[in-house]
C-alpha cells in the first residue's frame, strides 16, 4: 500500500493536491497510482476544489489515463470525470481536450462501475449549455444505449434509457433501432460486481 504522500499540513488543500499530482507523476508502483488517482477522483467530487483540480491540470491527468491498459487506473479517471464533470468550466475543458472519444471507448469495459461512470458523464457533457456536440449522440453511443437499455443489470438499464429519452432525439433511435447489424453487438456488456436479480 502506498503511503501518504509528505505534505505540511500548514500548505492546505493545494499543496495536498499538488503533492498528490506529483506523487501519481513520479511513482512507478501501480498500486501507488492507483491510490492516488483514487484519491484525487474522491476530491473531484467537492465543488471546492474545481478550481485547484483544472490549475493542476488534473482534468487532463484523468483524460489521459482513459487510455491506461490498467482498467482501475481507468476507473478511478473516468470516476474523476464523471465528479468534475457537472461544473461547466471542467465540461467545457473536457469537450476541447477531445474527450468524447476517450469517454465512449470507456462504454466497451468489462467494468461495470467504469461503463456507469461514462454513461453518467456523457450525459452530464450532453447537458444544455455546452453547444452542439453531435459525437455524444452519434450513432453507435445511441446503438450502445439501446443495448445497455436491455441490460439484466439494472442501473446500467435505468441510466442507458434515461440517455435515450432525455439526450437522443426520437429520430437518433429509431435510426438507430433500424440498424439491424449493431455495431454495438460487439461490445460486451459489464461485468457486474455482484450477481443482479432477475
């Protein structure tokens, strides 16, 4: 396990954060990557530290390890992106850095908590206000969605059918519905972390 990073405790939050950022940057234990990534995703979820996360770059810290072989590094990134973003300044920095298409190839993991935290931050980048992106509804994220909104597994169910009926017009799924070779049939559904009830 890895240990706390050294801080001051006079240096506050930023220097925390800062201590975090560079643990994660010069460590080579995976494990100790993994904590702190964990950690840093846990602190993206206070509002209060929206402002220290983007001066630290850590919204490019968790784009970037979306493409991590590691499928907890990858959990914990898109959890962080999934906390920051409601905030409109980290959904707008998210959609410049090109992160749609690190966000939707998360929706083919075998983790369940992973394919819930993209689903729940394509909607949160798809609310109103952040302009016209037309790759957050394109054709095989609506073809994914409608496969996800057969799940067994019931908050990928709930999640991927809000998706459709809130953030897809009634003609992106029946387009999407009238492709009979899904594109999305490839991608295997989540593992669950406990069995679902039928």
């Amino acid at each position: 396990m890895a240990q706390k990073p050294k801080v001051d405790p006079h240096v506050g939050r930023l220097g925390y954060l800062q201590a975090l950022v560079n643990e994660f940057q010069e460590t080579e234990s995976q494990d100790a990557k993994e904590q702190v990534l964990a950690n840093l995703a846990n602190f993206a979820y206070d509002p209060g530290n929206y402002e220290y996360l983007r001066q630290l770059q850590v919204l490019d810290l968790f784009l970037d390890s979306l493409s991590e072989e590691n499928e907890t590094l990858v959990k914990f990134a898109i959890g962080g992106l999934c906390n920051l973003s409601p905030d409109k300044a980290n959904k707008e920095h998210i959609l410049q850095a090109g992160g749609i298409p690190l966000i939707t190839n998360c929706l083919s993991s075998p983790n369940e908590e992973t394919v819930l935290s993209a689903v729940t931050t394509l909607m949160y980048l798809s609310s109103p206000g952040t302009g016209s992106h037309p790759e957050l509804t394109s054709l095989p994220v609506v073809q994914c969605m409608l496969r996800f909104s057969l799940s067994a597994n019931i908050r990928l169910r709930n999640l991927a059918q809000i998706f459709l009926e809130d953030f897809c017009s009634p003609s992106q799924v029946a387009e999407a519905q009238s492709q009979q070779a899904h594109s999305a049939l490839g991608i295997p559904l989540p593992k669950s972390e406990a069995p679902q009830q039928p």
